[in-house]
C-alpha cells in the first residue's frame, strides 16, 4: 500500500509549524466532521484527516514518518485509525466548543454599561482658548434602592433549580467519536445560575434607572470641529449595576462671522482702496485678542497676505498659537465724480499711463503673442 502523504491530506506543508498544523486540522474538522456533515464520503475523509494529525501532532510519530517508518508500528502508538494514547483529543472539541474542559461557570449579572455621545456646540473663542460647559445628560445611573443587586428589599436571589447554579445545562449525543457531551446557557435562568423571584420595585430587577443629571466639563484650548473628548465613566450604569461607560463629546465648532480656520491658523479679508494700497496706511483689524493696527506698507497689492504671528488659535495640548494671515483685497472704484476723474487724469499723465501698455504675466500671454511664438518656433 502507498505511503499516505499526511502532510497533503492537512494541507500544510512539510516544514510546517506545530501551531499551522493544529490551525489547518481544526479548520478541517470543523467542516467534515460528522456530525456537521453526515456524508459517509465525508467522514472517511474526517478519518484521514484525524489520522493524519495524530501522526504529525506527535514529535516522535511525525519524526518516524518523515523516516519512512511505520508511525504506527508496535511501541509507537495505537493502531491506524484509532487514537494513540498522546492523541489530543481535546483538539476536537475546541474546534467545535472553545476550550472543552474548561468550565464557563454562571454569568455576572453585572455588565458594563454603553457609551454615550453628546454633541457640543461651541464659539470660535471658546475652542481657541478653551472654557467650561455645564451639560444635561439622560443617562441610566445606579438604582439606590438595591444597588444594583435587582432584589427587593429583605430578599435574594435563589439558585436556579435547573442548573443548580451552573448557569449551563449539559447535553449527551452520540457520534462517530462516541459520546459527545455539549453545554449551553440555563434556558430557565438566563445563564446566571439565580433567579430574581422578588425584583426590585424601583428599578424592575435591572439594578439601575433612567435619569437626567448634570454634569460640568472643562473643554480645552485648541479643539477643533469634529474633535471628539472621552470623558471616562461618565455614560450609563450598566446592568445589574455594572461599571458605567463612557461619555464622548464631538466638538461643533460654530462658523465666525470674520475668521475662516485652518488646523490652529485663522484667515480673514480686508478691503481697502486703491489709495490707501498705493500711499500706505495704518489699519485697525479685529483678533480674538481684542483690535490690533497693522502697518500697510505703500504698494501694497491686491492678494497679498499680512501675518500676525501667535494671533491664531491656542495649539492642542501643545504650547503656542497659530497665526492670523489678512487678506488683503484692493477695491477699485466703480464711479468717480469730474474732479476725482480729473485728478486721476493728471496723476495717469504725470506717470505716463494715459495709455498703459498692459504687460501680461508669465504664462498669460494674448493669442497673438501665442501664435508669433509658434511660428518662431518658441
């Protein structure tokens, strides 16, 4: 007879670790055991794949193997198709169960409770520099009454008579492999191992009830829309008293009426004529700091951006600000009465621009100047 390839019939290859081989058997075993798939073809491929591991499972089966030996000759184990005496056969079970000699024992009634969100709304100011806010807050608190235990007043929880505290009820199958013993939560008690026959008349046997409290915050400098702050233990009691989750705020940062943010950086615009623009001039602006004169320097052109440093907002858990960058738009203006136009006259005829010549910037040449270029072959 041909020497099985149990490397091939595991699917792993022959260097395989001991962790990969038990991986691939469970995931096999899983799928073909019998009773998951009743197919005789399918359980004596169930058959191969247990023999397989058997041999490969054990250090010395799989080094006889590898040898060429008979892993099953006398001395080395049982038989082939039965379990050697080192077989894990626990490795079944957790295929199917978890860990099947470990006993799971009743549920806590305790559990812990949800996660809350609440959305802030907050001003410009307050993000940059941070404040403190008082919030209302429904949430599910400890029931005073009984704790959180459930029980009313002078009582207890008694045992369950089915699981007799267990909190899991046990079940025999037969299999191929024999007896099978399965284990699922108590359907009397819930899986608890008590039944709450007397609950509490406050809070119904949850161990906890509904209420609005208030709560206050300390919102730091530098956040920003969208931010999100976890406040720990602050959102609901959880069931049977358990320990309470945990309450998120998700920062709303309100639009401003002059300032546009960008991460810690604010930006504004100014507009100012063309004289001022021309001449210079001192201009007061609004800073969250209160109002601040910039100096505006003579030929000062449409588009160009004034910093003040440090006057932006506070930076997150960090130290120093961003800054504040003005805009600057000159406006030109749209109607001029006969002296304004016959001062501007004079000033175009002093400079020499009754008729500009209008140069183009780079990259912004006419057509014209476009086609020349193609014929000169530019």
């Amino acid at each position: 007879m041909a020497k099985s390839d149990y490397y091939g019939t595991l699917g792993v290859r022959r260097d395989a670790s001991a962790d990969e081989i038990k991986r691939a058997y469970r995931r096999l075993a899983r799928e073909l055991h019998p009773d998951v798939n009743p197919d005789p073809a399918t359980q004596e491929r169930f058959k191969e794949i247990t023999q397989a591991y058997e041999v490969l499972s054990d250090p010395n089966k799989r080094q006889m193997y590898d040898l060429g030996a008979d892993p099953f000759a006398s001395g080395a184990g049982a038989g082939a198709g039965g379990f050697g005496a080192g077989f894990p056969f626990s490795d079944i079970m957790d295929a199917f169960f978890g860990s099947a000699g470990a006993a799971r024992g009743p549920r806590s009634r305790a559990r812990r409770g949800r996660n809350a969100t609440i959305r802030v709304e907050l001003e410009l100011r307050e993000t940059a520099f941070g404040t403190t806010r008082e919030l209302v807050v429904d949430t599910a608190v400890l029931c005073e009454v009984c704790q959180g235990a459930g029980a009313a007043a002078g009582t207890h929880p008694d045992t369950c008579d089915m699981c007799h505290g267990r909190g899991e009820v046990s079940q025999v199958t037969r299999s191929f492999l024999g007896q099978v013993m399965t284990s699922r939560p108590c359907p009397q008690c819930g899986g608890f191992g008590s039944i709450i026959r007397n609950p509490c008349q406050e809070c119904s046997g949850d161990g906890r009830v509904r209420t609005r409290r208030t709560i206050k915050v300390r919102i730091p400098a530098g956040v920003e829309d969208g931010t999100h702050i976890q406040l720990a233990g602050e959102g609901e009691v959880g069931p049977g008293g358990g320990p309470a989750g945990d309450l998120f705020l998700e920062i709303a940062e309100l639009p401003h009426e002059i300032f546009e943010r960008h991460g810690d950086d604010l930006h504004c615009t100014v507009q100012i004529p063309m004289t001022a623009a021309a001449l210079g001039t001192i201009l007061s602006v609004e800073t969250l700091d209160g109002k601040e004169d910039i100096d505006v320097r003579p030929g000062t052109q449409s588009g160009q951006v004034i910093p003040l440093y440090a006057k932006g907002v506070q930076r997150l858990n960090e130290t120093g600000r961003g800054d504040l960058l003005i805009h600057v738009n000159v406006e030109t203006p749209l109607r001029l009465d006969t002296q304004q136009e016959d001062l501007l006259k004079e000033l175009a005829k002093l400079r020499g621009e009754e008729r500009p010549p209008g140069k183009f910037a780079p990259g912004q040449q006419g057509f014209f100047s476009r086609l020349r270029d193609a014929f000169n072959g530019r």
